[in-house]
C-alpha cells in the first residue's frame, strides 16, 4: 500500500508510515495484550485523512520563490510549510489545511513580485534596445 | 474540471521552466543583459541567498561544478532535492497518488533548520571578513 500522505510504499501490515510519520490505521491499533505495568498509551503521529487526500506543504515551490524571485515573501511561506509538517504530525488537520493555505499564499505573492519585476525588466531591456537602434539611424 | 485544470497549469509551469533552462544553457547571465538582475541586490546593494543562482545553473548546464559553487554553493547543494521535489510533483500529478514517485516529505524540524540556513547564509554573504566572505557570488574564483 501507499501511503496517503507522502505517497511512500509502506509495508501492508504498518502502523505509521515510516517516511513522514502518518497513523495509517483508521482504527487505533489493538491494545498489547499481557502488560505488566500499564502504561499511558502515546498518542500516535500523524492525523486520518480520507484516502487519496493530502495537505501540500508547497515547500518546494517556497525554496523555489526564495532562492529565484529572491523576496522576503518566500521566508513565510517556508515558515508556514514547517508548520504543516509540524501540525500534521502533530495530528492538527485543520491547522494543517490552514498553514497550507497560508503557504500557499505567500508562494503566490512572491511568485507574483518576482514575475513583476521580470516584466518590469523586459520593458526595460526593450526600450534600451529601441532607444539604441532610434541612436543608430 | 480541477484535476485537467491542474495539469494544464502543471504542463504550462514545466513549458516555461524548460524555456527558462534553454535561456540559461545559452546566455550567460553573468555577461548577458537578458536576464533581471535580483531586485535585492538592485536595490539595496546587498546579495541574497539566490544571488548567483542563475549564474550556478548556467555553469551546471556547461558541467563546470567548480565555477558554479563558487557562485552559489547553496544552490548547488539545494538543486538535486528541489529537482526530485518538482519531478516527483510533476509525475504524481500525472500518475496519481502512490503510483508516482515518494513525495518529499520533511519533519517540521528540518524545514525549520532550511529556512534558518537560508537566512544565514544570505547574512553571511554579505559579511566582509574572512571565511564567509567566500560566500558572496564569484568570490572563491578570486582567491
């Protein structure tokens, strides 16, 4: 099987998945059985999420603005992809979905800066380029 | 619908990003006024952390690794996981969830120690002494 989170191949019988942690059982897992001491059960990693969903974390597309439209826009959005990943571990799904939209957001509004600024720097350039040939004749 | 919407816009976004590569395997960005220069250098004197970026791909596309990490060794480093993150977004696009390639998928703590990297290093760029000073774009090749 796959895991519905990340997309990693998991093992049929596993309980989270080992590369991003998501419960992958919809029923907790049985109870151990013969325990000596009783021990408070740790809540496990990762939230349910309907098979086939996902919550992006865009954080590709976040280094991707950082490093090329070169803004102080991307560093939210990077912020806001650690915290999916955080909440999503931390089984938060609606704080997740939130943080996803948010980074979403600021990948958006540094694409759009960057893509301005290209824009802004062809008009440039063909003015120059005109300018220069008008100097010519 | 979203899902042929989706792939459109994906299909799109890769046009541009193959356009975008042929440019840099062509022009130098270090000679060639085509394209932009950072806005932050532009306006504030100052290197980001992409500064050089540009410049480091073209090297890459000419297989000189030594000219491209001295513009920009963050990027250099970054390339191959950013590369695996569009490929394997790209290709769960088409195929579907699980039957593609693993997304990336990084614990909140690593994420955390990228961006504060990334910050760093655009402060230590930027810092006139030395080692860090080698950080700055071009600057090993000095030396």
């Amino acid at each position: 099987m796959f895991c519905p989170q990340c997309g990693a191949s998991t093992p049929d019988n596993a309980v989270v998945c080992m590369q991003c942690g998501r419960n992958l059982q919809a029923a907790p897992p049985p109870p151990l059985q013969a325990a000596p001491y009783q021990v408070t059960p740790l809540p496990t990693p990762g939230v349910i999420l309907p098979p086939g969903a996902t919550v992006p974390n865009y954080l590709v597309f976040a280094i991707l603005t950082t490093l090329f439209c070169c803004l102080p826009a991307g560093i939210p959005a990077i912020v806001y992809a650690a915290q999916v990943n955080g909440k999503l571990q931390a089984g938060d799904l609606a704080g997740a979905q939130q943080a996803s939209k948010n980074a979403k957001l600021w990948c958006l509004i540094s694409l759009g800066l960057g893509l301005a600024v290209v824009v802004i720097w062809g008009f440039l350039v063909l003015a120059g380029v005109l300018t220069g040939i008008s100097h010519q004749n | 619908m979203l899902e042929t919407w989706n792939r459109r816009l994906l299909a799109a976004l890769f046009g541009i990003g193959a356009v975008g590569v042929i440019l840099l395997r062509v022009f130098d960005p270090a000679t060639s006024r085509i394209f932009p220069p950072c806005p932050v250098w532009y306006l504030t004197g100052w290197y980001c952390p992409g500064c050089g970026s540009l410049r480091a791909i073209h090297q890459l596309l000419h297989g000189n690794l030594q000219v491209a990490w001295a513009m920009n060794p963050l990027t250099v480093i970054l390339l191959p996981f950013i590369s695996y993150g569009l490929v394997s977004h790209a290709v769960i696009a088409i195929r579907g969830q699980g039957h593609g390639l693993p997304r990336l998928f990084l614990p909140a703590v690593w994420i955390r120690a990228l961006c504060a990297v990334i910050v760093l290093y655009g402060i230590a760029r930027n810092l006139p002494f030395y080692p860090v000073n080698l950080l700055a774009p071009g600057a090993m090749l000095r030396f």
